[in-house]
C-alpha cells in the first residue's frame, strides 16, 4: 500500500462552505482536493493500491482527519467540485472514532501524531523534502508512507513528530511543486518500480 | 519555450456552461482545465516558459481553440472553477483571426492542422504515447511541443496529421496516466535537464 498524509494547515473543519468557492472560504481545502484526483486517478482506472490521508486543521474543529482507500472507495471523481461534495459529506458525520462515510471515505478526529504513530507500525516513512535525497535513486520501502504538507510547509512541531519516526527525506526535483504533483511524480516513479 | 497541445474531442466550443457542472456539461472540459494548472503552477509561481494550446473540438462551433502564455498570463489560479472561467470569457470573444481575451489568454478558430504546421516551424514535435521512448532516456529538443490527447487517443485522422511532422513518441510509464499528470511528469523531467 502506498499512503499519503497531506497537511491541510488552514483547511476548514465544518460542511460549512460552498461549493462555489473551494479557493476563497476553504482555508485551500482545493489543494486537497486536487491530491486526492492524483493520488488515485489513473487513465480509466482508480489505484487501489493506494491511501490517502488529509489532516484538516483549520477552524473550527481542528483536527479532522479524512482517510480515503483506494480499494474501497465509490462515487469518486476526478474533478474539484464532486470530492469537495464527498468531502464536505464526511464533515457532517457525527459521532466517535472513525466513522465511515461514504464506501472507502472515513472521517476521525484522530491528530497528526496518533495518524503517524498508526501508520509507522506498518509503512517507513518519507518525507518530501526539497533538500532530499532524489526519488529516483533513492532505496524506497515496499510499504511507503509519504507525509507533505499544502502551500505551507510542515511547522516545527510537525517536523519533530515526523522526526520521530526517522523518516528519509526525498526530493523530486531541482524546484519546488504543488503538493498534487508531487503525489503524481511519486506515483509515477513507484510505478516504474512495480511496487 | 515547452509547449503543450490538448485535444478535447468533445469539449463544449460555446460559452453556454455552467461553472457549477464542469464535469457534466461541458464535453469535458475539466480535463482541460486541469491541464492547465500541471502546465503552469509551480510552488508560489508560474512557469513562464511555458504556452499551451486547448483544442476545443465539441459543439457547436468547433474548433476553438485557447492559448494560453506563461509570459503574459495573468489571472490564473490553481483551481477548476476559476480557469473555467477565463475559458468561458474567451469563447465568448466574437471577431476574427487571433483575439485577446485577457492578459496572455487567446482564443482563434485555427484548426488542429494550422496550429501543429505552426507550431512545427519552431519547434520539434513529440507524441506522448503508451508505446513510445522512455522520456527518462529519450533525447530531448530546447523547445518542445507534446501533443496529447484528453480521456481519448488521438483518432486516426489527428495522428496522421501530426505524422507529418516526424514527432518523436514518448512514453512516461508503464501504466497509462491522465493528460494533467502527463504534463506535471513532462515538466519534472524538462526541469531536471536544466540543471
């Protein structure tokens, strides 16, 4: 299983928004949106092989954890609007622990630190990091778990909690790129690898 | 100057569509749109040294066709709705030859035939296709057009076509990927030459 844990700094943490404008009253819930299309979407075809996980810690019921499985997952899309419906959907859910919301979407309040201390259990960790290692070299583990954060990087704190789990950092390229398309060069690269 | 040149075979060629139904209405325009934030978006930047060319071939008034400059954009943003917006403002430019509809955004009715002879005279031609050269390995020209199709291949009357320009075919993978991540995989790798 690939994973990814997408930091949504200021992404907004209630169902109230609108669909008419993911990019202004969000907290930039669009840029997960659009992590979601490419961690799953191939030609014709969803990854199942994949997990995504965005951390919604805007106001103004920080953290919200929403986890997607590619192998499960129903009624996904690949445009902006129809996964901020899913999204926003899972927002209402109430209740305790993870709930599930829709086939393969659930939503907890489960922090970074509990998401990570999780996954670490099962998958080694990267973190994609311009001053990195290069993907294409770099020795990847066969269940690989990649944490990044939207247009702003992970905080201090963040970074400690990762550092915990003695993560390798990896770059992608001599510049610096949207979160959505580091996900789809990380794909990319697992993909020529087979794994 | 990297060029881009998207077929969208059905894509709505009025501005009568919805921001609301992208994915429903509009022949699939979104593909498009997404298109246009791989071609462009980097991290707190634009890439300037790229144009793409959005050949709009659905009803009613097929082709429109969009060019977009990196030079001189202005008004872009990363989402769907937005760029879906620029495009409707410039299907609804009336007049002739090549319009400018807002800052480094044209809109013209040059067929598919007229853009690649264009193109072609300054430019060296590749085809992404699942069957070509590894882009990892393939030589590379200093200023590139890839020719690519939306959900669908290039029919058999498009690929003639572009036959005549002696393009070379390049595969990105051994699995076959959305237009949008083709172009953000093909910009990684023109990035990673520069250096």
């Amino acid at each position: 299983m690939r994973r990814f844990v997408i930091m949504g700094h200021r992404a907004i943490t209630s169902a109230d928004f609108k669909l008419d404008d993911l990019c202004g009253s969000t907290g930039r819930l669009d840029i997960l949106l659009r992590c979601v299309n490419s961690a799953f979407f191939l030609s014709h075809d969803i990854r199942k092989d994949v997990e995504i996980v965005l951390m919604l810690l805007g106001e103004p019921n920080p953290p919200k954890t929403i986890r997607i499985n590619g192998r499960e997952v129903k009624y996904l899309n690949p445009d902006e609007r129809s996964t901020a419906a899913l999204i926003r959907n899972a927002l209402l859910q109430k209740g305790e622990g993870e709930r599930r919301c829709s086939p393969g979407i659930y939503v907890s309040e489960r922090s970074y630190e509990e998401v990570l201390s999780n996954l670490s259990k099962e998958s080694k960790m990267y973190y994609l990091h311009e001053q990195g290692e290069d993907v294409r070299s770099a020795q990847l583990a066969g269940d690989p778990t990649f944490v990044l954060g939207d247009d702003q990087d992970l905080t201090e704190v963040e970074e400690e909690i990762l550092m915990r789990y003695d993560p390798k950092r990896l770059s992608l390229g001599p510049i610096s790129y949207h979160a959505d398309h580091c996900i789809t060069l990380v794909n990319n690269e697992l993909d020529r690898r087979r794994q």
